[in-house]
C-alpha cells in the first residue's frame, strides 16, 4: 500500500470546507500549540466564543477579512498509516480554475455538500471537472449532518443522487463513498460519531488512510520526456552523455529498444544512472538519467518511448481545454503549447463545442471559450509532437495553453476528448475514444 | 504488477525535487541557489548534486548575510561551498547600512532588511530564476505559493495572480526584468527534511545539534549573545544545552533547550513537538498576523 495520498477539496460557498479540512487538521494533531494559539486569538478578535478552524486555512489577509478562501492551498498531515498531501481548493469565484489546479495532480476528490441542500449543480459541476481531470476516486462528505438532526433518510436520499451522477461521470460504484459528516462537530471526520448509529461506513480520515491508491502507470507504454543533456566533460567522465529526465508512464529496462520523438529514431537503452549507482529497470515517477548505444542527436524537448507502443506523433489533434484565463479564446487564437518538456507554437483552428458550466450542457461551435469554460477544440502545432490521449496516460495526454505575449497560462489542456456526457445531456458529440485522427499521424515509427 | 522500483514518500520528494531542478536549468538562462548554510539550503545543494550527476550543478549559488551569523554556519557554508567547487556570490546587508542604503531597525533584527540585497543581486547578475528552500508547511502564506512562483520587476508576490500550476508542467515564462522564484522543497515538511538528512547522511552545522551555549531569554524565546547585541537590562544570561531548529538572523534566531544531539534524537523531538519551527524560533514570523504574507508581498524570500 503506497504511504503517500494526494487529495483535492472542492465545495461551494458556505459548505464548510475550510472547516473541515481544518478539523482533519486539528482531529489528527496536524496543528502544532503556537498555530493554534495564533487561531484562539484571531477567534476571540473576531467576537467568536469557539475556535473558527477555517483560520487554520485561510492563509492570505483578505481570504481571512473576507471569511473565504481565494486560492488554492496545500496542506500536509500525516497518520501513523499514510502521509496526505491536501489541495485545497476554493469553491467560488474561479472555481473551475482552482478545481482544475487541485485535480490535476489528485488521486482522490472530496466534494463538499450541505446537508440542508443536498446534491446542488456546483457538486455536478465540481464532479465533472475531477472526473474530466480523471481524479481517480471520489469521497462526497455530507457535511452539516447536525443541521438536519441526524436524519438518514436526507443522507441517504443525497447519497444515491450524488452516486448516480458520478457513476454517470464513468465512475465505478466502488469508487464513489458518501460520508455524513459535521466538520463543526467533528462527527465522523476522525471520530466516530455517536449521532449516527444507523451509519457503518468508514469515517472521513478511516476513508482517506485505507481507500486504494492508483499505483503510478507502471504496466503502461513507456514514456520519457527529456529534461536536459548531461555531459559533464570533466577528466573522470569525458564522453558522457546522459538523457536526463522523469519517467512519465511506465517502466524502463536495460537493453530495451526506444524511439525518440518526434525525429522518430530508434536506439537501445544501455544504463540508468542516478547519483546513487545504477539501476537495471526505473518506472513512473522516478528521475533517472538514460544512456543509449548510439549517439543522437536528442535534446530538451524530445521524447524517448517504447518502440513497441509509441504515441502518435501529429501536428493536428482534438482537445479538451478548461479556460482559465480572463482572456477569451476565440478560433483561430495563436498560442504556445506546452507539452512535456516542449513548448511549440500552435493555432486553435476550430471550437467544437463548450460544455456550458452553468446548464451543464454544452452548444456546438461556439464563438469563444471565457474564464471557467470548458471545450472541446481542435489544435494545429508548429511541428508534430508525440502525443496520448488523457484517458490513456494522465502525464504525456496533458498540455498547456500558454499565451506568447505575456508568458501567463491560458488554458489546462487534455489530448482527446475525455470530457464525460452529463445527465444526458449530449455533451461530447465525438466517441468515448475520441481517437487522434489517423490521417494526421505524420511518423509511426513501429516495428 | 508492483515493482520494487515503487518509490516510498521521501523517494517521491527527492525525485519531484530533481525534476524540479532539472526544468529550471533547461529553461532559464541564469539560475541561482540561495544558500545561506542552513539545514534547507544544504539539502537544495544536495538535491541538485544528485539532479546533474555526474557532471557538477550548473548555477552558482547565493548568500544574502545579514551580517548576524553564527560562526559555525559560515565556516559550514564555505567548506561545502569548497567541496562542490561552486561560486558563490555574497550579498551583504552590512555594506547596505554602512553607506546608508539601509537604517538598522529598532529591534536590531535584520532578516526584513535583506530583500533590497537580494533584490539588487538578482538585478545585477540577472539571476532569471532563484531556487529558495521555502516549504509550504512552514507558514499559511507559504501554504499559497506555487513551486514556480513568478515575481514582478520589483520581486513582488502577488497572490492573486499567480499562474494556476497544473501537472508538474511548469510554466517559467517571464518578461525581461521579471524572475522565477522556485521552490523545490514545497511539498516537504520539516520531519520529511530531517528523516531525509538521516537517510542520506548529509552533514549539517553544529549548531542544529544540542550543545552547550550561553542564552539570555527573550519574548518566550532562548536568544544567543553575538555581534548584534546581548541581554538587555533585567535579562539574565545562563548557560543552557539547547539546539536550533532553523537558523536566521541570529538577532531573532532562537534556540530551542533540546538534548537532542544526533540526528535520530532530532527526528524523535520534531515528532513529539507541539510547536513549528518557526513559531518556536523565529521572532520576525510573529510581528503580525500577515508577517510572511507582508514581507513576501514586498520581495522576501
């Protein structure tokens, strides 16, 4: 069981999330004496008689003034069983920005609801963007359950709306846990409530410390961007040239045949170095240096792959893009992309369709994408790059839209068009694979 | 299938830490590693050895000195210094106040005082990007701050329009005057940094282990008489064991009373504490309920 749980916060206004991800805090002794007198104090300044634990989150002056969280935050807590790594994200203005950030790197959603209110069109929407950003699990925590006096019925009625809109998302029922939860209180976040003698589920943080976490894709092609060219040149090591970088997706050998990309030529793997000695095999989420039997002309940018399963290489592709910036995107709108360790230039050619956050539905051909929005585009690069598609491979499907003039990110981009159909609501018009046209594919470099 | 390749949390931190490294030097032109000596420092130096193994860290490294060191800190810094073969570049705050650029405050703490030389060196060198030791976990402003942290021709943070940071695709894209803060450390906390220091050996100065030192108590904290002052009237001066959890301006540095002397000692009281390093150490961090949030806002590491 991996020891180490990334987590992403999402809920609307008012749901109490800055209050319950400081009760996870608190109930777990995260909080050290000083941080929580700095907390008693700010509390007794503001008139309140108990401890405002949303302080302990609220890190910026005017999120603290204004009593609501502006940015995402992450915060770091750790129980005998696992570590957690927790973004916290904020549910109002720039919503979808802040969920799009937390979700990227999560391998497990919290969505907020109030009790009162049940499964609301935010908690849809929340939900479709950590499924779009394919958050592998989903926990939906019922908080406020004190406010409607411990009743199951509300749980239970909320519970099994919000499990058939994520199984609707494409999420497995095993994957989906609805807790009733008063982060207030502290029933059953890390203490088991006694109020709720009708629920046997886990608490929230049982949840967190024994729910399965995705291994990294360790069984999936092999992918290497290339970081940097290290050639040291130095007396001890003259003629060294090593391949530095991150493994991406799946597991590398010694002896293994490799394509570089785009170039599409094919060499052998003969060493993985690191500074603590070689290695015969490294696999996803490990920085190695690769060594190859010959000597080409690779450097920054390019991507080294298996060449039994290479990714498509191709100067056109489909996109689903989550817009974050102010400035609105309009076709034909020229970008940088960011993929890897490459940055190319590229046009928006088409808008295909927006996935209308507020109706949950989405309207063909647009005319732009705004702040928040989310569509599916299509992409033209400068020069082809070897790309996946999202649902296939989290890391190498991934892109950003950058904007030339002024360096700031536009856009979170997916290779593909994994955005799911919501409420049958014909969001998606191309198929569930949302294949890279084959007619575009410039180097196959196969066997 | 599971490989014992599986990378455990600190396995994790260190090769986040590598990639951070390594995008840095393939995509700026003038990098820079602020190293002071302390305990966070020591491990970026350490982790950028590994990043570019075997060839050495390509970029120079930089100390803003306050002026108020410890001895053994700055005998530390220029031994590894040496070690590595690096350049470093010393930023003073002393020159500042001597011919007038700075005033000495009230308090007599310069840690506020040593953004202007930090900002002046990255101007003249035309550092692009400064690799800093800041953890998220230290503070709640530092919980906000992104691992590639843009900042304005004046070194400024602005929370409010910092870049979404997505995957670990990071976007170091900047105008001309304007540079990169980048903080390689973020996601570790601080029992990650010391469980990390006891399993790769890395050396550290003394001062971070118990030992005897005479201490003068002042607001809650164990402050040590140096060339910016000593015990003023009704502060007594007694000899204490005691060791420091972070190590800053030594006017507003405190030690902690610890017997704590190796590492495996420092790891089980770091566990057990119920204070953070900084509330327990640091003067500067409790000016104010925004005192990070502030000094970050006007160019502070």
């Amino acid at each position: 069981m991996s020891d180490l749980l990334r987590l992403a916060t999402a809920g609307s206004v008012d749901d109490g999330k800055s209050t319950l991800v400081g009760r996870l805090l608190y109930d777990t002794k995260s909080v050290l004496a000083d941080t929580l007198d700095a907390v008693h104090r700010a509390s007794a300044d503001r008139g309140l008689t108990t401890p405002d634990l949303s302080l302990l989150v609220d890190g910026l002056r005017s999120e603290r003034e204004q009593g609501i969280t502006i940015d995402v935050a992450y915060r770091y807590f750790a129980t005998p069983k696992r570590s957690f790594v927790l973004a916290d994200t904020p549910g109002h203005v720039q919503y979808t920005r802040n969920t799009v950030t937390g979700a990227s790197t999560a391998q497990l959603g919290v969505l907020l609801v109030d009790a009162r209110k049940g499964v609301i069109e935010q908690t849809r929407r929340h939900a479709a963007v950590l499924a779009l950003l394919g958050v592998p699990r989903l926990v939906l925590a019922v908080n406020k359950i004190d406010l409607v006096d411990f009743d199951e019925v509300t749980f239970s009625r909320i519970a099994k709306e919000f499990t058939a809109h994520a199984t609707a998302l494409g999420y497995a029922e095993d994957a989906v846990v609805e807790i009733p939860v008063s982060a207030l209180a502290g029933d059953n976040v890390v203490e088991r409530s006694t109020r709720t003698p009708w629920y046997d589920g886990p608490t929230l943080l049982e949840h967190l410390e024994s729910v399965p976490v995705d291994a990294d894709a360790h069984d999936a092609p092999f992918r290497f961007p290339v970081q940097y060219v290290i050639r040291p040149r130095t007396p001890e090591h003259p003629d060294y040239r090593g391949y530095a970088g991150q493994v991406a997706a799946g597991t590398v050998r010694v002896g293994d045949e490799i394509a570089v990309l785009p170039a599409g030529l094919r060499s052998a793997v003969t060493g993985i170095d690191t500074a603590d000695g070689p290695l015969q095999e490294a696999a996803a989420g490990q920085s190695v240096t690769l060594l190859l039997a010959h000597d080409l002309d690779i450097s920054r940018g390019d991507l080294i792959a298996t060449a039994a399963q290479p990714p498509t290489v191709t100067d056109e592709f489909e996109a689903t893009v989550c817009w974050l910036s102010e400035k609105a995107l309009t076709p034909g709108a020229r970008v940088l992309v960011k993929h890897g360790t490459r940055t190319v230039q590229a046009i928006v050619t088409e808008l295909r369709t927006r996935f209308d956050e507020q109706k949950l539905a989405s309207t063909e051909a647009p005319d732009s994408l705004s702040l928040n929005e989310i569509g599916q585009v299509a992409v033209r690069t400068a020069e082809p790059i070897p790309v996946d598609d999202y649902t296939k491979d989290r890391r190498t499907g991934a892109f950003l839209v950058i904007d030339a003039a002024d360096g700031s990110t536009l856009a979170a981009g997916l290779v593909g068009a994994p955005l799911p159909e919501v409420d049958g609501v014909d969001s998606c018009t191309e198929g569930g694979d949302a294949a890279l046209p084959d007619t575009h594919a410039l180097v196959s470099p196969g066997p | 299938m599971t490989t014992a390749t599986a990378l455990d949390t600190l396995g994790r931190l260190e090769s986040e830490a590598i990639h951070i490294f390594r995008e840095v030097a393939g995509e700026f032109d003038r990098p820079v590693i602020l190293f002071s000596g302390g305990k966070d420092s020591t491990l970026l130096l350490h982790l950028a050895v590994k990043a570019f193994w075997p060839a050495p860290v390509p970029f120079p490294l930089l100390h803003v000195d306050t002026g108020h060191n410890f001895e053994e800190v700055i005998e530390f810094r220029d031994k590894v210094v040496a070690q590595h073969g690096l350049r470093l570049e010393v930023a003073k705050v002393q020159d500042y106040i001597d011919d007038g650029r700075l005033a000495e405050r009230p308090d007599g703490t310069r840690n506020p005082l040593q953004t202007v030389p930090l900002l002046d060196a990255i101007t003249n060198h035309k550092f692009d990007a400064v690799f800093g030791g800041g953890r998220r976990d230290e503070e709640r402003a530092r919980a906000k701050e992104r691992i590639f942290s843009l900042r304005n021709a004046f070194g400024q943070w602005e929370p409010r329009r910092q870049r979404p940071e997505l995957w670990n695709l990071y976007n170091g894209r900047h105008r001309p005057g304007e540079h990169v803060r980048v903080f390689p450390l973020s996601n570790w906390t601080e029992l990650d940094v010391w469980h990390y220091i006891a399993r790769e050996g890395i050396e550290l100065p003394s001062i971070y282990y118990a030992h005897r030192r005479e201490v003068y108590l002042r607001d809650g904290m164990w402050l040590a008489e140096g060339p910016w002052g000593g015990p003023r009237d009704g502060e007594e001066k007694v000899e204490k064991t005691v060791r420091y959890r972070t190590v800053g301006d030594g006017s507003c540095t405190g030690a902690v009373e610890s017997d704590a002397a190796d590492i495996s000692a420092v790891i089980a009281e770091v566990a057990a504490s119920r204070l953070t390093e900084r509330g327990a150490t640091r003067a500067d961090d409790r000016l104010s309920e925004a005192a990070m949030e502030d000094r970050k806002r006007e160019g502070y590491f």
